[in-house]
C-alpha cells in the first residue's frame, strides 16, 4: 500500500455500490469502504481521512447526520454527498449543517466522479500538510452576536424588510448596506470587500442565482446566505455545486435562524482573511448556464482582478 | 304608469324578486258597490276576464270585497230562478268581506307561501293586489303565482345542479391530489431504489469499457506469443515476450477476477431495476376498471416492495404470516393503493428502533381478511372514530391531504368490503380489510 496516497472514505448501505467505487478509486487512493457508520467515525477519528463519500439515506443514520458529526470529529476532511434522490430537506440540511463540499447524485458520471473527488483530495492533502487543525465557529442558540467588528453585510433583495432585520440582529456600527438589483450589488462589491452577502433568489429582473455562481468565482471570500420562498432542490444544488452557498433559509426569514447563519458567515470570513489558504475549500464548478448582462460580467471581472489584489 | 303591461307573462330570468309580484299584476277594472249581480255576470263574460276567477268590489279605492265566479254560479244561476230572485241586488250581497290581498312589493314566494296558507281546494279565487298606500292597484291571477314559482323552483333546481356538480369536481381533484401526493412518495422511493443499482451498473460498465483495451491487448500479445513460439522464429518471440510482458504490466491478469466480481454485480443490479419496474407496472395497471381475479399475496408483496424505501429508511421489518387464499375479484390498481396507504401508514406511525409490522391474511366466511399490524405509537382513543373522515389528518400542514384513509374506505366498500382499526396508543396500530370472495356484492367503481 502507498502511503502516500490520500485517503477515501466510502459509505453506503449497499455493497455493490463500495465495490464499484472502490475499483474505480483503487488505483489512487487508499480507499476504505463500509456499510457502518460507526466504523467510518472511528477511521476519521484514528487516521488523516482526506475524503468522505456518504450516501444520503441509510438505514441508521442519514448522510448529512454523518458528514455533519464527520466535520466534528475532523473538519479537515472534505465532505460528499452521494444521493440516489435529492429530497428538498436533505438538499437543505446539507447545506446548512453538513456544509458539503459537493452534492452528487446516482447514478454519477465517472470520470466527473473522479475529477471532483481528485479536487477535494487535494484540498485536503494541503490542509492536513499545515500543522494547525482549523477551529470551527459553533455558536450556541440564543447568545448575542458577540461585540466584535464585523465585515460589511451586503443584502441583496426586492424587499426592504430583510434589511431592517439583519440591521436589528446585527451590533450597532456594522456596516449593512442594501442593494435592489444585480448591478447595484457588484457595484457595491467592487467599491469594498463584504464579508457576507444575504440574497434572495427571487428577483423580478435579475438572474440572482446566476450572479451569486458567478461571484463565488471572483470573490471566493465572501460568503452567501441564500434565502427564498422558492424552495426547490434541484437548484440548491447547483448552488451547492457551482456556488458554495453557505447558507440556505426558508424564507419569510426566521430571526433566530438568521442571525446564526449571520454569525457564522462573519466568522467564517474572518478566519479565510487569517488562513487564506482554506478559501481552497470553496472552489466551485464552473456554472452551466447563467443570464447576465454584460456589464454585470464586467463587475466581475473587476472584483475578481481586485480579490486577487487582495489575497 | 310604470306597472308593465297586464297580458305580458313576465321572462322568468327577468324576474326580480322586489317586484316580482307587480310582475304579475293585472289592473283589472273593479266593481262598484252599485253594480248589480246581473251586471257582475257579464262583467265576468267579458274576454279581458276570461281568465279571472274572482273581480274586486272597490269603492274610493278602497277593497270592499270580492265576488267570485264559483259564487255567482253556485248561489244564482245554478239556481231555479236565481237571475230573476238575485239579478237586480247589489253584488255587495254576494261579495266575500275578506278577500285574499296581497301588498304590490311582496316577492312571489312570499304571495306563493300565503296562497297556500289560505286557499281552499278547488282554487274559487284570485287575489286582490294593493298598493302601498293599501289602495287598490289590480287583480293577481293565482296561477300566474303558481307558475312563477314553478320557475322558480326549476330554477333553484339547476343551481343547486351546478353547486353540486362543481362540488363533485372539486372532491374528484382532491382524490385526485391525493393520488399525486401518493404517487410523488412513491417516485421519491423508486428513484432511490432504482437509482443506487443504476449507479454502480453504469459506473461497472465504464469501468469493464475502459479496461477492455488492456485485456485485449493481453490477450493479443499472447496469442502474437504463441504464434511466435509454434513458428520457432527466435529473433520475433523476442519481441512478442516483451510486447506480452508490458501488456501484463498494464493489465494484471488477477484483473479478470475484478471484471466478473463487476459483471455479477451488474447483472444483479439491472434484476433489480427490472424488478422494480415490473412492480410499478403491476402497481399502476390502467385496467383499473377490470375485475380480475388476482392472488392477493402477490399484490401484498408488491406493495411491500414499493413501500420498501420506507420501511428500510425507518428499519422497520417486516413479517407476513399468509394464510390459504382463494384468487380474489377486485380492481388490483385499487386494492394495491390500499395496502400501500396501510403499509406506509404502519411505517410513518414508527419512530423507534424496534419497528415491525406484521401482515396476516385469512378466509373467513366467505370473506378475505388482511390485517396490517404495527408497534408504532398508536391512535388515541378519542382520534380512532375519526380516521376514516374525509380530510382529518393528524400529520402537520402540507404533510397529508387527510384523504388517504378515506380513499381506502371508499376502494373497500366499493369492492363491497369493510375497513376497520383498533388502536393501543404507545403499542400499536391494527387495520382489518375484509374483501368478498364472491363476485356478486363487487361493483369496482372505474
């Protein structure tokens, strides 16, 4: 066995799918495959474990339940969702609480199977290879948003309601600036770096969801709360895939739910401006489609000429 | 004037209900108290009264009476010299001191509901319509009245046609949304089932393709190798040892034992995929309208594995304990959507590790039983009579449409059977459907 070679988790309740995936990975990883979970907490726990692939739904335990319990026990290793079907509340717990590095389906394409788990390897190798394990932010409900200085907010949406909410949950001095269209909210992006950008998927006009593909690419520091009556699974994971939404809420807006993902996002980005290197965890797939003007193609390419000034 | 004209029959959609009774007033011109009786009979002779049974006696615009043509008849000229006796009084002698009157603005049900109240039968008179100030204003023919509300009546009639109509619609949509919402838990499940064998057959065959180049060569650079052996050219055996060498490098033989591990695989995944759509054909056959005989154990264990994502996802098992069944008539589409609300019901009713549901079945006097028993959290005393209620439902908003068991209610007594529950709250569920073996009390609805 090379030592060197990273390391692959593979879980999932049915055998055949371990054996097809282990033959497909053997060549170049040093795969480990089981139908227990609990013998996948103890691997991550004993050893660098660089990728784990989990199936969704299993009999003891669903996959976001895993990964999320994973990220606990060895936040390093990158998580993959891989679904037979993508249900709506699992699409959204991924999301939210196993914060997945990519949600993949059956049946899976192998050679983008491949590419995807060859991109995560080496993100995790990196990150294993630096002596400091990151820390992750785990906030406890109901304690305020602790008196530190935050990165500007920037919130995206037709509504002006979602505004006055995050000004309220957030401490007096934040910056928090509204915008109403695509265009005004990359002009707002060029002119400074926001650390959190909160935006509603729905728009009269605009294509948001295009945009925010498409700003994770400039400007990988900045982290998206996606929120939206708009509830559908397929294209949350898109966003999971091409636009490492951070976040997705169900919207009208729960103020509790917010504000958590409102302190985690700040302190995410504040810990990406320390450890440049982990916004590596971030990489999205190139978008499939997106509709946008050309002058919001413009802003960003400035944003991105400017965050590359920046990293 | 603004009354209509008298000889107009009123359009019975242009009747509006404030002045439906000025609709059919006839202004009639009255007796005066003066008249004769003699002259009261002719009065009646003329066309314009033909139609009258009564005419009004009024004086100043005041109704003093009526006097009718039954009266006249009966009291004179029926009788042996009754126009000479009676001829020549005062019609005032003849005239009935309170006859029925109506106010000009009350509604054809309200003139309809008097009449009633107040004629005797065979209909002798009309009414007398009075105007506002309680004077005078015409004649009201009864069965002028009578034929409105006939109208009326038909009317209503064909409203309440199309209330019900629409009603019937709108229960058939939600039966309807009822079956989507089934349908779209069901496509949840298969996609699942289907999906886990189509991604490692797909990714075994990938993997069998991309390997087949390294074995063909392998097998090419042996044969090249025993061709150069049987020749006995030195110098070429040479060569295809080498080129036979560097093929087993790339493609180590031990490979053929991954290939046919892969191949069983597939085969076995492609079975299942073929199975499961072999189920969900049985389950949705179109011919719903058909009564077949049908095994039901056979439609027991498709809806079980249709249900199989459930039970899997909650590790529920499962124990069937068949009894001996006779083939059964029944709409096997129905009966299945049965078993799966019953059987899915079971599951969702499980939130602990030791789920199990048990399916028995029996024949019982002249009847096939099947009970669904789980060891779920139960149905409270006082929950259980209502189960069967179109739109109860316990789960939350948007969760259940509440019509589940009350389409499997419907499908059983359609089949001419019964459905019925009993409850332990914290220990279990059991549903009873009794099916009739006999054809005769089975009229499957389409």
């Amino acid at each position: 066995m090379n030592v060197d070679k990273p390391c692959v988790v593979l879980i999932d309740d049915e055998e055949r799918i371990l054996r097809s995936l282990s033959l497909l990975l053997r060549s170049r990883y040093d795969v480990l495959a089981t139908t227990n979970p609990v013998q996948v907490l103890d691997w991550v726990r004993s050893r660098p474990v660089h990728v784990v692939v989990s199936d969704q739904r299993m009999p003891t335990i669903n996959g976001v339940d895993l990964l999320r319990q994973i990220r606990d026990h060895s936040p390093r290793s990158m998580r993959l969702l891989l679904t037979g079907y993508a249900d709506l509340a699992a699409v959204e717990a991924a999301v939210n609480e196993g914060e997945i590095f990519r949600f993949l389906e059956k049946p899976w394409d192998a050679l983008k199977l491949q590419d995807t788990i060859a991109d995560a390897a080496q993100i995790a190798q990196d990150e294993f290879a630096r002596l400091t394990p990151p820390v992750t932010a785990v906030t406890p409900a109901g304690e305020p948003v602790r008196e530190i200085v935050f990165a500007p907010v920037l919130v995206l949406d037709e509504d002006p309601l979602s505004v006055t909410v995050v000004r309220e949950l957030l401490p007096p001095g934040s910056l928090v600036v509204p915008a109403s269209t695509v265009e005004t909210a990359l002009a707002r992006i060029e002119q400074q770096e926001y650390g959190v950008i909160l935006a509603e998927l729905r728009h009269s006009s605009d294509d948001v969801i295009g945009a925010l593909k498409l700003l994770k690419q400039a400007s990988p520091r900045t982290l998206a709360i996606a929120c939206s009556s708009l509830r559908d699974g397929r294209l949350l994971i898109d966003l999971i895939n091409q636009g490492q939404v951070f976040r997705f809420l169900p919207k009208p807006l729960s103020r509790e739910l917010l504000r958590r993902a409102l302190q985690a996002a700040l302190e995410r980005h504040r810990e990406l401006r320390h450890e440049p290197h982990r916004l590596r965890r971030h990489v999205v797939e190139a978008p499939r489609e997106v509709s946008l003007s050309s002058r919001v193609l413009d802003y960003l390419r400035r944003i991105r000429d400017q965050a590359r000034l920046r990293a | 004037m603004n009354l209509p004209s008298p000889r107009v029959v009123p359009d019975p959609p242009a009747v509006a209900a404030a002045d439906a009774l000025a609709t059919l007033l006839l202004p009639v011109t009255p007796l005066t108290p003066q008249c004769s009786v003699a002259e009261a009979g002719e009065r009646f002779l003329e066309a314009a009264n033909a139609k009258l049974l009564s005419l009004p006696v009024v004086d100043g615009g005041r109704v003093l009476g009526c006097v009718t043509r039954h009266e006249l008849m009966l009291r004179v000229y029926m009788q042996p010299y009754g126009r000479e006796l009676h001829g020549r009084r005062a019609v005032t002698t003849l005239m009935d001191l309170r006859p029925l009157s109506l106010s000009i603005d009350s509604s054809i049900e309200a003139a309809g509901q008097l009449i009633g109240r107040s004629l005797r039968q065979p209909i002798t008179e009309d009414f007398v319509v009075l105007d506002t100030d309680g004077h005078y204003a015409g004649m009201g023919v009864v069965l002028d009245v009578l034929r409105a509300l006939e109208l009326r009546v038909g009317q209503h009639a064909q409203e309440l046609e199309a209330a019900y109509r629409r009603l019937k619609a709108s229960q058939h949509r939600l039966v309807q949304s009822e079956k989507l919402a089934t349908l779209g838990q069901l496509v949840a499940g298969l996609a699942h089932e289907i999906n886990t064998p189509l991604g490692y057959v797909q990714n075994n065959l990938a993997m069998t393709r991309d390997l087949l180049p390294g074995a063909a060569e392998l097998a090419g650079a042996g044969a090249a190798l025993l061709d150069a052996t049987l020749d006995g050219d030195a110098q070429d055996w040479q060569q295809r040892a080498e080129r036979l060498s560097a093929a087993r490098a790339a493609f180590d033989p031990s490979l053929f034992g991954d290939l046919s591990a892969l191949l069983d695989d597939t085969l076995h995944g492609v079975a299942q995929i073929a199975d499961l759509v072999g189920n969900l054909k049985d389950f949705s056959r179109v011919d719903a309208a058909h009564s077949e005989a049908v095994d039901l154990h056979g439609l027991i264990d498709a809806a079980l594995r249709i249900a199989g994502h459930i039970l899997k996802q909650r590790n529920v098992q499962v124990q069937c304990r068949y009894g001996e069944l006779a083939p059964l008539r029944c709409a096997p589409a129905q009966i299945n959507q049965v078993l799966l609300n019953l059987i899915s019901n079971a599951a969702q009713s499980i939130d602990h590790e030791q789920g199990m549901i048990m399916i028995r079945t029996q024949m019982l006097g002249g009847y096939a039983l099947v009970a669904v028993q789980d060891n779920g959290r139960g149905i409270a005393p006082d929950v259980l009579p209502r189960i069967f209620e179109p739109f109860f439902t316990t789960k939350p908003v948007g969760q259940g449409t509440g019509l589940g068991l009350s389409i499997c209610q419907q499908i059983v007594q359609a089949h001419g059977g019964r459905i019925a529950a009993t409850s332990t709250p914290n220990s279990g569920t059991r549903f009873v459907v009794a099916l009739p073996l006999s054809t005769a009390a089975a009229k499957v609805p389409a």
